[in-house]
C-alpha cells in the first residue's frame, strides 16, 4: 500500500471516528443547546453580556495556546451571526494589541514564561523578519501559535504598524466561526455541513500540518535572507 492510500485510509478513519463522537455529544447536550437556557443565564449580567463576551474572547488570545473556535461559535449561538461576529472580532483584536503590549513593555523574561521553549525556539529571532502578507496568512490559519507569536514579536524590536494589517485581517477567520454558533442556534442543515467542512479542513490542516510550516518555515527564513 503507497503512502497516498494510507493517507487517505487513515484521514477517513479519523473522520469518521470524529464524526460519531460529535453525534454522540451532540445528543447528550441537545436539550441544553437552547437560546432560552441561554438567555437565562445571561439574563444575570444584563447589558454588560456583549462586554463579558469581548472579555472573554479577549482573555482567550491572553491565554495561549487556547483555541479560538469554542468561545466565537459561543457567540455566535448567544448574539447571533452578525453581532456575534462583531463581539468575537472585538474580543479578538484587543486581546492580539494586549499580548503585543505585553511582550512590548515586560520583555523576553514574561514572556519566556507565556510561551513555551518549543514554540519559542522555533520563532524567536526570524518571525520578526517575515513580510506583513506572512504575518497575515499566520493570523488567518489555524495552524500556527499566532497568540504565542504575538508575545514574541512584541518583545522585538517590530513596530506595532507591522502588526495592525495582519491582525485586522487576519483575526476575521476565527471570528468568522461565530456564524457557525448562529446556524446551531436555528438548527440550520446548512450550517452543519458548514461545520462538517470546517472540521474536515481542520483535521486535514492538522494532519499536514508539519508539512505546512515546514513550507512556511523557507518562506520566512527567505525573508530573513532579504
């Protein structure tokens, strides 16, 4: 059996299997996924909900290296599709100029701290170097530590000009996924092939993903060169 087969056989294997988990949780959790459990809940914070929510997506930039996914499709589900994109949006951009800040003002020693050594040693001291349109395309995919890479381009010497393109574009893809919430909201069939897409492309994106960096990974050392 070529390589090819059996990278097909075990990318089917691991979908399938992802899809019979996710059916499963699905049925224990359905009767929860209601916007009147919801709202009840949010019902205590009253106006200051949109807040909390920009907060928390904020937070989760802060606390790398978690993913951005759950907390946009959340506010999708709660605000619906726009509003819950311009929620996550918000959350999103203000937590990536935070951890800029943060690298910016406390420097590699807290930083050294955030971001683990594996991460650290494979960025730190070309990912500075790299062009605004690669910064750009490491913010918008899911393959990369781009909340960890915003701490250590802030502890160099990178301008937050450089930045400010690649995050506002960039960041768009991780809030995209509140529309998501909003289709599971309405129980809409065309936002769960949506989903299933995503998934696919996710778990395909994580399967190449050495492949992908190491790609990547010439494009920025190109730029280190020049």
């Amino acid at each position: 059996m070529n390589n090819n087969k059996r990278n097909i056989i075990e990318i089917t294997v691991i979908v399938v299997i992802y899809l019979i988990l996710t059916l499963i949780i699905w049925k224990i959790i359905q009767g929860y996924l209601t916007t009147d459990f919801f709202s009840s809940i949010l019902s205590k914070t009253g106006i200051l909900a949109p807040v909390i929510m920009i907060l928390i997506q904020a937070l989760q930039v802060l606390i790398a290296p978690i993913p951005v996914q759950p907390v946009s499709i959340a506010s999708g589900y709660i605000f619906g599709a726009f509003w819950g994109f311009i929620i996550a949006y918000t959350g999103l951009i203000i937590g990536s100029f935070i951890a800029f800040y943060i690298g910016k003002i406390f420097g590699r020693p807290l930083v050294k701290k955030i971001v683990s050594k594996k991460i650290m040693n494979k960025y730190d001291g070309y990912i500075q170097n790299v062009s605004v349109f690669i910064l750009t395309l490491i913010m918008w995919l899911p393959l990369f530590p781009d909340d960890e890479i915003l701490y250590i381009l802030g502890m160099s010497k990178t301008k937050v000009k450089k930045i400010t393109i690649p995050v506002f574009i960039g960041k768009t893809g991780g809030a995209c996924t509140a529309i998501i919430g909003a289709g599971l909201e309405k129980y809409s069939p065309f936002s769960f092939h949506i989903i299933f897409l995503v998934l696919l492309m996710t778990i395909m994106g994580f399967y190449y993903k050495n492949k992908l960096e190491m790609w990547f990974e010439k494009l920025m050392k190109k730029c280190k060169k020049k």
